[in-house]
C-alpha cells in the first residue's frame, strides 16, 4: 500500500498553482480529490476547495501525504519555508520546483541541512498562458533524479492544449528569458499597439483590435509550417504600408532592444540562482 495519500501537493495555492491544478483536473490527468493543496490564505484555499480538492493550511501536510509535490511559493520564501517541514518529506518523493532561478542541488540540499531526506526535484518553468490552456513550460531533472522521475511532470504540464519539452537545468534560465517571460513581452508590446491606435483615433475598439490581431498572429504561427521570417515576409509587399511599419521599427532597433531584454531576464534568472 502507497504511503501517499494524495498524488499530487501544492505548496502554496496561488494562481499558477490554480491554472496547473485546473489543468490537471480538465485532462484527467489526476483527480480533484487526489489533490492536497496548502496555503495561508482561506481564500486561495477556497478556490481549490470550488475545484473539489483537498486542502490544508500546513504545508507539511503536503510534503507528508503527497507523492509529487509542486513548490508553488516565491524563491524569497525557500530559505524559511522548506526548513520548517523538512522532516516530514519522503525519501526518493519527487518534488518539483516552479521558482524561478533556484538550482535543484539548493533545494535538495535545504531539505536535508534541516533534517530531512534526500528527495528527487524536478524543476519546470511554465508560463501563465497554462491559465488558459495555451502554456508552454520547459522541463528538467535536477539533483537526486532520474531519467524516468519527469514523467508524471511531462504529463501534467503537456495536458489539455498545453505544451512542455525536456531541457537541462541549466537551459531553465533560456527558458525562462524566452517562455517563462515572454508572455510580458507580447502584453508589453499590445500595450504599445494600444496606445498607438487611440492616438490614431480608435478609441475603445483599440483593445479588441489589438488582442485579436495577436491572437490571430499568434495562432496562425503556432499552425503554419512557415517560420515567423517566412510568414513576415508574405504579407510585407515591397513599397506597401506594411514594410514602412517594419523599416521603421527596424530603424529604431527593436530587434536589439529585444534581445537586450531577454538577455536581461536571463542574467536575472542566474542572479536570482546565486543570491536566494
């Protein structure tokens, strides 16, 4: 008989453990009332409860009675959260981290320096477009774990329309200045886009325009077999109204600005690794 009650724990039940929970639950992946979810908030812990799982104010609760526990909590809180229920994880329990920039050898090595065992972690950097099933996370094996101990996180983060590929733990900071980020960009620049239409005198149908040009863009890249250069170029006719945007916009440098930004969110990730 398993020593686990439920199959899957959060630790901490915000709204990325919301989406991912919600996710699993859509797809059959795993069943609400195998779900423990902890948090300090009643209200958060009455979301999940609206979603027919089990909850818990003691995070220990999950690290003792769940088989794979995800960390949804901020990197800041590791160094005072883990601690204080290290004793009551598993040996070999898998547990996956989604805080940005921690190294797995951090976390297995928090749990063990309190008292606890040597546990299997798994890292992911998802984004938040899982909230509508539309996410994309990156996947990797850290300290204590095996080729087979992605799995079920493969499968939870690749269900409904959702996607996820296995990477290395160090790839997780590219992924996060692409992926992880990324949707911050793309609001980034449809809030640009906006702004720009209503100066152009749009008004309020500014916001419908914008959203669905980028949804439509967005989908017609996800489906097409042309690459983004490709797809560009096709509806870029020499002398038109489209290539005066892009010869202006390339004059301004935005394929610079954009890389110098995700190199920024990059070298961040990897500050972040070094200094929680």
């Amino acid at each position: 008989m398993s020593r686990y009650k439920y199959t899957l724990g959060f630790i901490g039940a915000g709204n990325m453990a919301e989406a991912i929970a919600q996710s699993a639950i859509e797809s059959g992946v795993v069943d609400s009332h195998d779900i423990l979810a902890a948090d300090l908030s009643a209200d958060r812990l009455a979301i999940f409860e609206a979603m027919g799982t089990k909850t818990t104010p003691e995070s220990g609760d999950v690290a003792e009675k769940a088989e794979q526990v995800i960390l949804a909590f901020k990197p800041q809180s590791m160094a005072e959260a883990l601690p204080a229920i290290a004793e009551r994880f598993h040996k070999n329990q898998i547990v996956i981290s989604i805080m940005a920039g921690i190294g797995s050898e951090k976390i297995a090595d928090c749990i063990k320096q309190a008292g606890g065992p040597q546990v299997k972690v798994v890292r992911v950097m998802p984004n938040t477009p899982i909230m509508v099933g539309r996410g994309m996370a990156g996947i990797a094996t850290g300290a204590g774990a095996g080729a087979e101990d992605d799995q079920f996180a493969m499968q939870l983060f690749s269900a409904a329309n959702n996607k996820a590929v296995r990477v290395t733990e160090d790839q997780l900071h590219d992924i996060t200045a692409v992926s992880g980020s990324g949707p911050a960009y793309v609001f980034f620049v449809a809030e640009a886009m906006q702004k720009a239409a209503e100066k152009l005198g749009l008004g309020p149908m500014s916001d419908e325009l914008v959203a669905q040009t980028l949804l439509g863009a967005s989908q017609l890249l996800s489906e097409s077999n042309d690459s983004a250069a490709e797809l560009r170029q096709k509806v870029t006719s020499p002398k038109g109204t489209t290539e005066a945007a892009i010869n202006s916009m390339d004059a301004g440098g935005l394929t610079d600005v954009i890389g110098a930004g995700m190199a920024a969110c990059r070298k961040r990730s990897v500050e972040l690794g070094k200094t929680l």
